[in-house]
C-alpha cells in the first residue's frame, strides 16, 4: 500500500484465533474470526466462561494467542515487539472492578497512565484535570477512589483509559457493579467517545441492556462467536 | 506527578513495611560504621606512634603482629645508620603502660638523650635526663598537664617512683602525651637490653627519600620501611586483620541486609500484584516498573543510611566511653566510613530488592489484575 493510499481495512481484524491454556486441555477461544470497523461500538455478549474476556485480553495484547492472527490498526499482536508501548499508545481499557490504585487521587490515577509517555509532567497534570471534567468529575478530582461512589469510580476508570488518546477502548464488564443510573452514565460516555472521537470501542457485558446500546452485538458460545 | 512524588507516596502508603526495611539498613549501616570508626581510631592511634620522631621514614621488623613487638638490636642501628642516603638514625624504644583509669595505655619512649635532638625533641622545663640515670624521667607537656605533675615531682612508672627531671614538647600530640627515660633504663625496665622497636631515619637533604627506601629495602628484606599510614600494615599486621575483619563484615551486612529486604519487598509483592499488573496492564514499561520497585527500596536505604550513622555516633560514643575502653578507643569519623555505611545501605537495598522487582515487573497482566 502506497502512502497515499488509504487503509480501509477495519481497525480490528482477527482470524482463527485459539487460546488453549497451559494444560492443552481448554480452550478458551477456538478459532475466532471477528472484525470491527473503525469507530464503531461493538459488544461481546455471551455466557460465564466463553471466552469474552479471553478475547478482549488479546486484543489488548495483555496475553498472546496459541494460533491465530490479530491486527489491531497497523500492529499485527502475534509478531509484537513491544507490547507495553502498543498498550500505553493504542489501547484504553475499563475494567469491571475499576482497578484505581487507592492511594492515589482521582487526577493521580488519570496520570499515572501517562508516566510511560513523553509528555511533560505539567501537561499530563493538565490532560487529566482536563479528562477528569469530560467524565464531570472536576470537583472530586483530589478524592481517593475509597471517597467516591462506584460510578464516580469507573468515571475516573474511563478517564484513565482515554489519558493516552487511544484508537481502541477495551471495556471489560464496565457496568457489571453500577446502579442504572451509573450505567446509563458511562454508556453516555462511551457514545460520547465514539461520536466526538471516532474510538473503536470493543465492549464485553452479560447486560443485554447494555449491549443493545452499541452498533453491533457478537454473541459467543464455547470459544467461538456464533452470531456474528 | 513525578516518579519521585509516587515513590514517596507508595512509601508512605506502608508504614510498617517501609520502618522495617529502614531499620534493616539502619542496623546494617550502624554496624559497619562503628567498625570503620573504630578501626580507623586504632589505625590512627598506632601510626601516631611514627609522627613523633619526625622522621621521613620509620624502620620496624617485618611481619611482626603488633608494631610495638617490633625489634631491632644495636647492630641493626648501626647498619641503618651507615646507609648511602641516611643522614640520621635514632633507635627507639616503645612501651605501654597503665598509669591509671584514664591512662590504660600510656606511652613511654626509651631515647638517649643525644638523640633528643634530632628526634625533634625540645625541652619546655627542667633539663633533660642523664644518659644512664636509673630514676630519671621527661614528661610531655600534655602529660604532665594530664597527670598534674612539675619538674621535681615524682611520677610512678615501671614498678618504681622517677624524679621528673624536665617537660618536653615534640609538637605531635601523641608524643606530648608520653614520657621518655633513657634508653638503658627503659630496656631495663622491660628486660630488652639492646633492642629498640623501631628506628626514626632522616634522609640527607636533597636526596629522594623514596629512592633511599627502596635502596634500604632492598639491602635489608628482614626489615620493612614505613613512610604513610596506609603502609603501616607492613609492619603491624593485627591492623591489617582487622581492616580485613571490618571488610569482611560489611560484604556479609550487604548480604545478610540484602536478603532482609529481598524478603520484606517480595512480601510487598504478594500484597500489590493488582497494582503491578494494572500499572502493566495500562502500558508501564518492564524497566519502569523496575525503577519503581527499585527507587523506592532506595530511599528507604537512604533514610536507613542516616539513621545508621546517627546511631553509630551513639554507639562509638557510648563505647568509649565504658571503663574498660575509656583512653584505649577513640573514634575516627571519617569520609571513608560514610561512604563505606551508604554503599552498605544501598547495596542492601538494591540487591534485596532487584529480585522483586524483576518478578514485579514480568507478571502477566492479565493473572496479577485477577489475583485475589
């Protein structure tokens, strides 16, 4: 592909992927054929034990698969050299146990994401004041996550996640501990996300409720998808 | 947020596991201080012994275990004397005795009188002894200071009572703090005759007195030559098992510290797996979370470090102060010994902790965010 070309390839392309663990006896994924273009919301709904998060943790390169090939913009995972700089750059990810560190602050656990980068410390100190008021949390932004309420929480979560501008969010049962009110919060922001920033959003949910709000739903079944 | 504002936080974060790993260097740091301090006092304390005679260089016997044991009979001065190069040899003998509580080693130096001289003696009061008087002594004016006594006094030594006959002054502090008797008396006294412990050699001016050392060295292999402190284990080999004691024990402080707070940060591991793999789950680099790990185990060992030395000022005091050691040990604080207690600190802290942090650094992400 020339360098005027442009890439119409989908943001996220993978084929026959399989995760067999170290037993060789499960498979979490077996052969899984998923692509999702860029921009677009997807959800990965399906039961306990199918292999969503599996998938969702190759796809952020927090884990290698046994076969397969996965692309993710121009990184092709299964011949990364450097996973900690594909992540930090690429990828924001929200988890269902919001994962802050407690003795940081809501601004400190937005930068401590941008450590890795090259930005000064005053613009990261400013990045997250300025992430932290997107997800409307500027008054609480010196309040430990023991001090906030489970939605202000995953908010800071979300914050986090975009610190580093990432061209793919990874959300990992987001809404799993909110109330309703907290959830349809966060899935505002998600849309936000996706329509103000064109950021492929990948999320995995139980929640049919929460899934109905993306573009698309992929349901999975034994390691493999089944509704495409 | 800095690295340094995050360290401090996570230190701060776990008080006890923090106060454990400082005291651990602390302890460490203490030890290996005092005993430098302690060594370097007695270093400094047996080469004192060569500065009195103001010579460019000092003749003892080889290989004996203390200086003070060295010696040398009159043939051997002789012989020294009628070196090429040598201007002047004096023979001198050294002795040690308890005057009292606050003298347990006090030094008496056996001169004859027409060595008094050159030995860069000058006599402040009285006159000086005779050279075969029985009962005859010289007091250094910080001595008689000490010790309250006056030319006509008499002062106890040896078993017997000596007339001060004069006070002298040889400009070195720890001459000044003896007393001399002549030479016949003092081998007397101590069933020597004949021996001197060492010989205080003045070069010809003009000459290298480097070059005349090595020429005498060479003539004389059953002697050894002594011009700084640091050849002072030449001749006194108890100081060099000693240093060699003091450097043995702080490779196995390192050691026995390192290990300490190996085992007190891989407890902390265990205790932030989520957070290490969070922080990798989130793009840290491996060498970051190192440096995290790493960085904070230094501060402690920084913090440790000072302690260290506060409590071994402390402790050097308080040794020298007890009765058995009061006037025999005196401190040197040195650069040397500050150095020695923090690459004791840091050493410890980067051994011990570069174990964790490597595991820290290479959990997986996905099982260190689901451990428990």
């Amino acid at each position: 592909m020339s360098e005027h070309d442009v890439d119409t390839r989908p943001m996220i392309e993978t084929h026959d992927v399989r995760k067999i663990y170290a037993d060789g006896k499960v498979a979490a994924l077996d052969g899984v054929d998923l692509s999702v273009s860029a921009g677009e919301f997807v959800a990965i709904t399906g039961p306990s034990g199918c292999g969503k998060s599996t998938l969702l943790s190759l796809l952020a390169a927090l884990d290698g698969p046994t076969s397969g090939t996965i692309r993710v913009g121009s990184y092709e995972l299964q011949h990364l050299k450097n996973a900690d700089r594909f992540r930090r750059q690429e990828v924001g990810l929200v988890f269902q146990l919001h994962n802050l560190l407690p003795r940081l602050s809501a601004l400190g656990n937005v930068e401590i994401a941008m450590m890795g980068s090259d930005r000064p410390r005053a613009e990261r100190a400013r990045r997250a004041q300025s992430l932290l008021r997107d997800v409307g949390l500027t008054d609480l932004s010196d309040r430990r996550p023991t001090q906030l309420s489970g939605g202000e929480r995953q908010r800071v979560a979300v914050a986090r996640a975009l610190a580093n501008d990432p061209s793919v969010l990874y959300a990992d049962e987001p809404t799993g501990s909110l109330d309703s009110r907290s959830v349809s919060t966060v899935l505002g922001l998600f849309e936000r996300l996706r329509t103000d920033h064109g950021v492929t959003i990948v999320l995995v949910t139980h929640d049919v409720a929460v899934a109905a709000s993306a573009d698309r739903t992929v349901h999975m079944l034994d390691g493999r998808i089944v509704e495409p | 947020m800095t690295h340094f504002s995050l360290v401090i936080g996570n230190i701060w974060a776990k008080k006890a596991r923090s106060t454990g790993i400082a005291l651990a260097v602390a302890l460490a740091v203490m030890t290996v201080v005092t005993l430098t301090v302690v060594s370097n006092g007695l270093e400094n304390a047996a080469a004192a012994v060569l500065t009195i005679g103001k010579a460019d260089f000092t003749v003892a016997q080889k290989g004996v275990s203390d200086i003070l044991y060295s010696s040398l009979d009159n043939g051997q001065v002789a012989q020294i004397q009628s070196t090429p190069g040598v201007k002047s040899a004096v023979g001198v003998l050294l002795e040690t005795e308890r005057i009292n509580a606050a003298n347990p080693l006090f030094i008496e130096i056996g001169i004859q009188p027409s060595d008094l001289e050159s030995f860069g003696v000058t006599i402040l009061a009285g006159t000086a002894y005779g050279p075969d008087a029985p009962n005859e002594v010289m007091l250094g004016w910080r001595a008689a200071q000490d010790l309250g006594l006056h030319v006509g006094d008499q002062f106890k030594a040896n078993g017997t009572s000596n007339t001060v006959v004069g006070i002298y002054s040889t400009g070195i502090s720890y001459g000044d703090l003896g007393a001399m008797f002549p030479l016949p008396a003092l081998q007397a006294y101590n069933r020597v005759p004949g021996s001197v412990t060492l010989v205080f050699v003045k070069v010809v001016p003009g000459l290298s007195v480097a070059k005349v050392q090595a020429t005498f060295e060479a003539a004389h292999p059953e002697l050894t030559t002594i011009r700084t402190a640091s050849q002072f284990g030449r001749a006194d080999r108890n100081l060099v098992f000693l240093k060699a004691a003091v450097t043995g024990s702080t490779v196995l402080a390192i050691l026995i510290g390192a290990v300490i707070v190996g085992n007190t940060m891989l407890l902390s591991l265990f205790e932030r797996t989520r957070e290490f793999g969070l922080l990798r789950a989130i793009g840290w680099a491996r060498s970051r979370v190192v440096a995290l790990v790493v960085s904070e185990s230094l501060i402690l060992a920084l913090i440790g470090s000072a302690i260290g030395v506060g409590l071994s000022i402390a402790v050097a005091a308080g040794l020298e102060s007890l009765p058995q050691l009061n006037g025999v040990l005196h401190s040197s604080f040195t650069a040397e010994a500050f150095w020695r207690g923090l690459v004791v600190g840091l050493g410890m802290a980067i051994l011990g902790s570069l174990y964790p942090a490597i595991r820290a650094a290479n959990l997986t992400p996905v099982k260190a965010l689901s451990n428990e």
